[in-house]
C-alpha cells in the first residue's frame, strides 16, 4: 500500500510538471507568433539575409532590423528545445498515453517544419504563401500542445472512451476554424502589402462602402472573415455559457469573449491611429491569444471529463 501510494504520489508531481511545461510552451508559442509579428510590421524579416545563421555567424553584429530577426529566430530555436524536452518527460513517464504521445510529436514534428519553412521564406525573399503557410503551422502547433495538455490525465487514452462529436463539439470547431481563417487573411493581406490600404472602419473609405482597388478587396476580404468569425464566437460562446459546462470551459468561454471584443476595438484603432507599431502587433497577438483559446476550448469541450458542471 505505501509502494502504491508513492508510486502514485511521484505519478502526480511528474504530471503537474508536465502540464507546467505544456502551457508554458504554448504562451511561449503565442509570444514566438507575436514575435514574429513585430518582424513583419518593422519590416525586419530580412534583418538576417542569410539562414540558419545571420550574416553567416550563431551570434550576428547587431543593428535594429538583424536584433528583431535574430531575437525571433533564437525564440523558436529555444521553443523547439522546450517541446524536445516535453517529448522526452512524455516517453519516459506517459508513453502508455498514445494520443499524447501522438500529439507531442506532432507539435515536435511542426516546430521543425515551421522553422525550415521560416528559411525559405527567408531565401525567397519573404514569398507571401509562404509567409502564410509559415503562420498557419505555427498555429497549429499551439493547437496541437493544447490538445495534449488536455490529454495528460487520461493514462489509457481511448477515443471511444474519452472523445465526444456531437454539436457542441461542431460548434466549438466551426469557432476554431473560422477564427484561423479570419487570422490568416489578415496577414496574406499585410504580406501582399494590403495591409494599410483602408483608412477607415468598418468600411473600407469612409466615402464608398465598396473597395476601389484590389488591394481594398483582399484588405476586406480579411474583414469580412473577422466579422463571420465574430458572429459565430458570439453566438456558440453564449450557447456554451448557458448550458452550464464545466469550470474549464466556462473559463475559456469567458476568455474568449473578451479576445473577441479585444480584437475589434483592436481592429478600429489600426486605421484611426494611422497604423501604429505597437496596436498591430497587439493585433496580431491577441488573434494568436483568441486563436489558442477557441483551439483550446475545442479540445476540452471534446472530452468528456470536460462535459460536467462540477
């Protein structure tokens, strides 16, 4: 009995490490995503022409643009050593979990992608798709230790067992994807240079409703994205609140209302303050925070442990 009581005790403090490391990593992922957010707006992403080194060396001489370029790829390097160390911890204490340890791997596997794809962008010269596809992985890596968190105190992970699909499950998808597509139009937009062709909100000029250029269209295509994405948060969120799930996703529900509302204020104040610095990328990074949060809601809202009130 004491055996089984340490055994169990040393069981927990590995978990409660785990889970540390995990959520860790994903605000660390949110802040690499905002990171490289500054990069775009400063017009820094060829501070380090060359890659993986900058200017051929591990530490570059440093002026304002190689600082910010250099800075962002020293953070993804040491986020990808902290989701090693997770796949590790995982192999050693959890390996009974398969879809743990599928998405540890996963989110593994992603980083490395991620960061071979960020020196393409680099040797092509900041190419758009690219940059895009760059962004939509990286997002996905935040979705990806959101469901393994999730997933660490299941040992004997079954989907049959512990998944459900059912229409809150659906609605909390519908959420998660039209927030991705809202985040990833407005940085094809910025990328196509898009990005500052409106000057006013909602519309595009505050003297036609209709964009006069291309550019105006793809800039509102992202708009119109965002206003869809809002429409559906606000709608299934509330659902959520009044059926009275768990603690957990009351949190994130609540949390995710709030980036909802962030990022429209957010969204007016770009084209009112003339597009400044420091409001886009806080545009950019509470769109990653509502991004990890509705990816996060969705895994948990797919868990059955996560269905109950108390």
């Amino acid at each position: 009995m004491v055996s089984a009581s340490i055994h169990k005790n040393n069981f927990i403090l590995g978990e409660n490490f785990l889970k540390f490391l995990i959520g860790f990593s994903i605000v660390d992922c949110v802040f690499q995503i905002s990171l490289g957010g500054f990069v775009r707006v400063t017009g820094s992403g060829l501070g380090c022409p060359d890659w993986p080194l900058c200017y051929g060396k591990i530490i570059p001489p440093m002026n304002y643009h190689t600082l910010i370029e250099w800075g962002h790829r020293t953070s993804g390097a040491l986020l990808g050593l902290l989701i090693l160390l997770i796949n590790i911890v995982v192999l050693i204490q959890n390996r009974n979990n398969k879809f743990l340890t599928f998405t540890s791997l996963t989110s593994l596997f992603l980083v490395v992608v991620v960061g071979g794809i960020g020196g393409a962008v680099v040797l092509t010269e900041l190419e758009p798709s690219l940059r895009t596809l760059h962004l939509f992985l990286a997002q996905m890596i935040i979705f990806c230790l959101g469901l393994s968190y999730v997933s660490i105190s299941t040992n004997n992970f079954s989907i049959k067992k512990q998944v459900i699909f059912d229409k809150y499950s659906l609605m909390a998808g519908i959420i998660a994807f039209t927030v991705l597509v809202s985040l990833l139009t407005g940085s094809y937009a910025v990328w196509k240079g898009a990005g500052t062709v409106c000057s006013s909100w909602p519309f595009c000029t505050s003297s036609s409703i209709i964009p006069e250029s291309f550019l105006g269209w793809v800039h509102m295509i992202h708009r119109i994205a965002s206003s869809l994405a809002g429409i559906v948060g606000l709608a299934f969120l509330y659902i959520f609140l009044k059926k009275r799930f768990s603690t957990t996703v009351f949190i994130l529900s609540i949390f995710s209302l709030s980036m909802i509302f962030t990022q429209i204020i957010l969204g007016a104040l770009n084209p009112w303050t003339k597009f400044d610095v420091w409001i886009r990328v806080a545009h950019l990074g509470a769109s990653s925070l509502l991004w990890g949060s509705v990816a996060l809601l969705f895994s948990v809202i797919s868990f059955k442990i996560f269905r109950s009130s108390h």
